[in-house]
C-alpha cells in the first residue's frame, strides 16, 4: 500500500514535470519567433538607416552644392565680406 502510494506521487509529479516541459519548450519556440520578426525588423532599420546616411552625405556635398547653385544659375562667386577692413602693414 506505502509502495504503491510513492509510485502513484511518483508518476503524477512526473506528469506534471512534462506537462511544465512541454509549456516551456512551447513559450520558448513563441519567443524565438518574436526574436527573429525583432532581428528581421533590425536589419530592415539598419539597411534603411545606411540609405538615409548615404542620402545625407549626398546632399552636405560640396558637389550637390555646386550642381544645385548651377540649376538655380548661380554664376557670379560672391566676394568675401570682412568684419574689419584690410589695413596695409606699416614698417617702422
């Protein structure tokens, strides 16, 4: 009787050890899927984030400058304005 009383807690704690097995490896297989949508969506981020850095360089260019001053028929180069006006040095 004292035997079979430890087999039948035996074969329920077993039970319920591979029913807890089953719903952890079930919420972990959840969570490696919302792992790789995060990953998917990081590399999207990171493919879109280097178009826009790319995009940015382009137009901070010396040469997007030149190219829009010539649609805009800029010709003339506008002369430096100085703060103080330009003295001759004097030799003593």
């Amino acid at each position: 009787m004292k035997i079979s009383k430890i087999q039948s807690t035996i074969g329920v704690l077993f039970s319920v050890l591979i029913v807890a097995n089953i719903f952890a490896f079930v919420m972990s297989m959840k969570q490696s899927q919302s792992i790789q949508e995060y990953e998917t969506k990081t590399y999207a981020l990171k493919l879109e984030n280097s178009d826009l850095e790319e995009s940015m360089y382009s137009v901070n260019s010396l040469q997007y400058a030149a190219s829009r001053a010539a649609d805009l028929t800029f010709t003339a180069k506008a002369k430096p304005y100085y703060l103080h006006t330009m003295g001759v040095a004097r030799r003593n």
